[in-house]
C-alpha cells in the first residue's frame, strides 16, 4: 500500500523561489523521516500533502486521497503539528485540545473525553487545565502534539517536533512519537533538519536538498550488515595485517580497524587464527554496517519506492 505518492512535484513560490523541484517519492505506511537543511522545502511539502498550498505541477496522492482536489478528505483522516508556534496562552491544554476535537466532528462530550484521553497519551493529563502561557517550551510541543492526534487519524505529519527542545526534551519527544508510532499502528512523517536525530525512530528516510530529492531509502536498508569484516587489536595491526595477506585475505586499513572481505564464516575462522598465533589483544571483531548519514554522502539517488 502506498502512503504517500508524489510524481514530479514542483512549487514555485510568487517571489521566484523554487522551494521543491521535481520531487518523485512512493512511500509506504511507517515512520518517515523528511530531513534536509533549513530551506529545503520540508514545510512545503507538508502544507502540499495537507492541502494547504496548490503544487505548481505535478502530482500527489495522500492516502490515495488527492489533497490538492479533495483537502477536506485528506485532513480529517491527517493529524498536523505545526514548527511553529500556534497556541493561544489563555486557554488550558484541556479546552484547546477539547475545540480542536470540536472542530474535527466530534460532539461535545466525546471531544471532551477524547481530549483529555490524548492528553494523558503525551504525559500532560495532570497539568491540563492550567492556560498554556504558562507551560514550558516542551509542554507546548506536546500540546501541539495532542491536538495533532485528537481525531484519531491515520497519518501524522510533525513539522520540526523538537524544535527549541534541551537534549533531554527531544529525548521525550522522540520517545514519545516513537510510542505513538508502535502503540496506535499511526504513520508519520517526522520532519527535521538533523538527520541523527530521525534516524533513530524512523524505519524510512526521505533527504531532500534544495527542493530537490537527495534519496529516499528504508533505514534498514541503509544500515544493514556489509560484507566486510572489521578487525581492531589494540596493538600489533601491522603485523596482522601481513599474516591476514599471507592468508590469502585481502586487507584494507582504516583508522583503527582493518577490513577484510567476509567471504563466509571461514573467514572469522582465517581472523582469530592469525590473531591467536600473533598473541594479539582482540579489541574488536563484527561485521561492518553501513550509516545513514552515507545518504548525504551519496547524491546519486534515485527517485525510488521505499518502506
Ligand atoms: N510563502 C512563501 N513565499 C515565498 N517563499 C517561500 C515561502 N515559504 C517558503 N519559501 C521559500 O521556499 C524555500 C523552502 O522553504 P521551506 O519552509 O519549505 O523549507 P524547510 O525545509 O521547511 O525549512 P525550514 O525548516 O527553515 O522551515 C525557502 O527558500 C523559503 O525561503
């Protein structure tokens, strides 16, 4: 099933600026993280999926619903947080969350009990009915959360979720998003300009660069086991290296570690033999893995089906 389809898709703002150019994505239902610097056009991709703002050409498909033809189908089936700031200081969580759920359909008695259900999902149910002025910057992201979630949607789109976040705030949020994610079987898009941060919780990555895709790959895909074997000894690596070559291996050193090709479990056989006739200290032996930050390194990217 595809989650999100865009062919093409491009948007040129008024003033000239082209904030996405081109932009071909098949994505499958998940957690996704949309990451690229500031400006790369994140946030017009999310207000094109949502029906906020017409493409200038192209195409896209939400759920298999268009947003550009059918905005209002779209959005009752997608929660939206927004980066920025949005709330209004004198009302408390509870009401606000409460009229958001108003607004999506709900009567007022089950709105009520939905918010204050949703509330308790982002660990806020004791403190909701004090006015939001007076929350910190991370009970305003989780408010902002909530409200995203109130009408029981299929797909959350979270623009920039921990921005203005401490280390241990975004570690909160990301958990809980990661949670949200598990528990409720929702999809995300999870939107962010520091890819280490996504990595974490997403199982697909969609780069983009200057409103352009950069890839879009399953992170499980991205950070599989290699077939290369990394050995580091803590001392000795020359002289392993040389009995690895005489062996028959080919070795490549690399900062500390040398890597040989892992043909098949022989070759772990090859390694601890000649590691054991040197009487070397073995500090470490696995299989290599790939990183996800090889995404930016790699611009040949191609438009492909992910997830
Ligand atoms: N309403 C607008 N009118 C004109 N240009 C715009 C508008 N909104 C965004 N842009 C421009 O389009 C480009 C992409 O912006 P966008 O906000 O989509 O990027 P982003 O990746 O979300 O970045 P950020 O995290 O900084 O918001 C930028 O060059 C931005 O200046």
């Amino acid at each position: 099933m595809t989650l999100i389809a865009t062919e093409a898709l491009t948007k040129r703002y008024p003033n000239g600026v082209t904030a996405l150019s081109d932009l071909t994505v098949d994505v499958s239902p998940g957690v996704i993280g949309l990451v690229g610097a500031n400006g790369a056009g994140k946030s017009t991709l999310i207000k094109i999926l949502l029906g906020l703002l017409p493409p200038t050409s192209g195409r896209v498909s939400v759920l298999g619903i268009d947003p550009t033809s059918e905005p209002e189908q779209v959005r009752a089936r997608v929660g939206y947080m927004p980066e920025h700031d949005c709330l209004p200081p004198d009302l408390s969580a509870a009401e606000f969350v409460t009229h958001m759920a108003r607004m999506s359909g709900l009567p007022r008695t089950a709105a009520r009990e939905r918010a204050s259900e949703t509330l308790r999902h982002v660990g806020l149910y004791e403190e909701r009915y004090r006015a939001i002025g007076g929350y910190s910057t991370g009970m305003k992201q989780r408010v902002k959360l909530a409200q995203s979630l109130v009408h029981d949607p299929d797909l959350l789109l979270l623009d920039e979720p921990t921005n203005g976040l401490d280390p241990a705030g975004r570690d909160a949020m990301l958990n809980l998003i990661d949670r949200i994610g598990s528990e409720f079987g929702i999809s995300l898009v999870v939107c962010s300009h520091l890819l280490g941060e996504v990595e974490r919780i997403c199982d697909t990555l969609i780069a983009i660069d200057g409103g352009r895709l950069l890839r879009a790959a399953n992170i499980s895909t991205m950070t599989k086991a290699s077939d290369v074997l990394a050995i580091e000894v803590t001392e000795g690596a020359d002289a392993l290296a040389a009995r690895l070559t005489e062996s028959g291996l080919d070795v490549r050193a690399e900062g500390r570690d040398l890597l040989v090709p892992l043909a098949d479990d022989t070759t772990y056989d090859v390694v601890l033999a000649a590691v054991a006739a040197l009487n070397l200290p073995l500090h470490r032996l696995d299989q290599r893995r790939h990183h996800v930050s090889d995404l930016f390194r790699d611009t040949a990217g191609e438009p492909a089906h992910v997830g």
